[in-house]
C-alpha cells in the first residue's frame, strides 16, 4: 500500500515539474509596423492608430518610445473609434516614480 501512495505522489510531482510558465515573447515588429501608424507624437505623449491588432500589442511599442524619452513609462491615456471603424489610443510618457 505504501508503494501505491508513493508511485501516487512520485506522479503527481513529475506532473506539476512538467508545468512550466510561458516565456516572454518580443513582440512581432514587422505585424505591428503594418496594422500601426504614428498619428502625432511628442516627448510627452504619443497617438497610434490601429486596427486588427489588440491593444496590448502596441503597448510595449509605446513602452519603448517613453523610455527613449528620457527614461520614461508610458501611460494609456485613451482609445477612441473613429468613423472608419480604426481605433486611436493615445499614451502619455509620465516620470518614473522615485522610491
């Protein structure tokens, strides 16, 4: 019976070990440069209009572009639809908070 419970256990820890979290993905730069345009940026915000792709995917685009900024962080600051059925979603480049 003891048998029995270890093999149990033995399989249920190898099964968990197999669990392992995804890896983080660059994102696709030339997927983003065909569904993205710049509409109008500034060292303090930029607007990209989008469409067939998710917001989160142009997030670390934006990410990228306040940190080139003078070490910024980029902020959603809005999305809005326009007629044509594009959106616009606008980041602001806020400071870094000091800890």
């Amino acid at each position: 019976m003891k048998k029995f419970f270890l093999g149990i256990g033995l399989f249920l820890l190898s099964a968990c070990s197999s669990f392992s979290e995804p890896d983080y993905v660059d994102p696709d730069y030339n997927y983003i440069a065909d569904h993205v345009i710049v509409v109008e940026k500034s060292p303090w915000h930029v607007v990209y209009e989008y469409s067939d792709i998710r917001i989160d995917e142009i997030a670390p685009v934006a990410a990228i572009y306040c940190a080139n900024r003078g070490g910024k962080q980029a902020s959603l600051h809005g999305i809005t639809l326009r007629p044509d059925h594009r959106r616009r979603a606008t980041f602001v480049c806020d400071e870094l908070p000091a800890y």
